[in-house]
C-alpha cells in the first residue's frame, strides 16, 4: 500500500520533451519573423572605384531606368545600373566572380573584381551632425 500513496504523490512533468521542442520551433520561428522584418538602411549611391580612386559616384534618385555602364581597363566590365541597385552584368576578367556576386540592393554591400582592380559599392546616406565638439 505505501508503493500506491508514493506513485499517486508524484507530480507529473511539467514539460515533455516533446513539448520541448515545440516550444523551441515556435520561438526559432519568432526570431526568424523578426529578423526578416528589421528594417535595412536603403543605399542612396554607387560608389566605382578603380585602382583605388573614385571612377563615379551616382545617386540612385537619379537613375529612372535599367542602363548599362562600361568601365575600361586591363580586363573591362559592364555594369547594370538600376533604380534599386547595381551588378556586374558581364566582366573579362578569367574568374568572373564579380558577376557571381549578384544585385547589390543595401548599403554597405560591395562587389569586387580583383584582376580589374574595380570596387562596386552601395552607399547609404550621409548621417546628419547634431553638433561639433572643439
């Protein structure tokens, strides 16, 4: 009898593993939904350098339609320049990784291509200064 009274004096477990796990999907989830959300800094200019200096620098409230851009050199490449970014669209350099690279759309990001010595890069909008200290 004292077997009995020990058995029903267990509580039962709070969580099962199962539950566990569903908990920890639900949340993974959340966090997955709020990183998506979280607001990117919208680039406001491209910004070509080549052999380390400023080839151009173009607003993208400038550009109206898709047009493409030639940039000259050792190994020359044509860039896609849109309204919402760039790319590289074609390159001669031997690896063509610049290509690979895909749309730049946000600030910061940035597209190299080595052989040519040609830097690609979103810019995001000058911060406005609140004040100077002396």
């Amino acid at each position: 009898m004292s077997r009995r009274n020990h058995a029903q004096k267990q509580a039962p477990p709070l969580f099962r593993k199962r539950d566990l796990f569903l908990i920890a999907g639900v949340l993974l989830a959340a966090l997955l939904c709020y990183l998506w959300t979280i607001p990117k800094e919208s680039a406001s200019s491209i910004v070509i350098e080549q052999d380390g200096r400023t080839v151009s620098v173009i607003p993208l409230s400038d550009v109206q339609e898709p047009y493409e851009l030639e940039i000259g050199g050792a190994y020359p490449a044509t860039l896609l320049v849109e309204p919402d970014g760039v790319s590289f669209e074609s390159a001669s350099c031997p690896d063509k990784l610049c290509v690979r690279t895909g749309k730049l759309t946000q600030a910061g990001q940035i597209a190299v291509c080595l052989p040519a010595r040609l830097t690609v890069r979103l810019q995001g909008p000058e911060p406005s200064v609140d004040a100077y200290t002396g």
